[in-house]
C-alpha cells in the first residue's frame, strides 16, 4: 500500500502544468537582478580585496539589470504579463543603482 501511494504521488509533478519559458532578454535580466540584489546586500569591511570585488560585481550586475529593465519595460510595454515580471523583478539595488566608480 505504502508503494502504491509513494508511486502516485511521485506523478503528481507530471501532471501540473508547464512553466511557461519567459523570452531569453526577460530571463537575463531576472538573472542580473537576481545577482544585482545578491551583491548589493554585501558588504565586507575588514577584507578591502574582497569588498573590491563586491563593488566590482555590484556595478556589473546591478548596471547590466538596469540598462535591460529600461529598455525590455519599453520593449513589452503592451504585454501586461511580461511587464509585470519584470517588474516584479526589478528590485530597489535595480532601480536605485547609480555607478560607484
């Protein structure tokens, strides 16, 4: 009995229904500001070489997430479900962002 219930539920996976794949451009992006927020949150005060690399990696990621936020909110503006996944994801270290160099 113990079998028969491990085996359907272990099928319920395959019966919900696909996650619908997001266009290349809208998936970078969420990546970038996935890390862009990541880094953000980082800091290291008694390591100056790993606090460069943080710095490093904030303008990079955070500076690529906001130039793509920019131009995919343009770019699916009259597609409400896009938009509101990249919205979503355009987290406060995206939308503040100002290069720290």
């Amino acid at each position: 009995m113990k079998l028969l219930l491990a085996l359907l539920f272990s099928g319920l996976p395959l019966l919900a229904p696909a996650q619908e794949k997001l266009p290349p451009d809208v998936a970078k992006f969420i990546e970038h500001a996935q890390m862009c927020e990541h880094f953000a949150g980082e800091w290291d005060d008694n390591d100056k070489a790993r606090q460069r690399e943080i710095i490093a990696a904030v303008d990079d990621s955070c500076g690529q997430a906001q130039r793509q936020w920019k131009r995919l909110a343009a770019r699916y503006a009259k597609q409400p479900r896009l938009q509101k996944i990249i919205d979503e994801h355009a987290n406060d270290a995206v939308r503040s962002y100002r290069k720290s160099r």
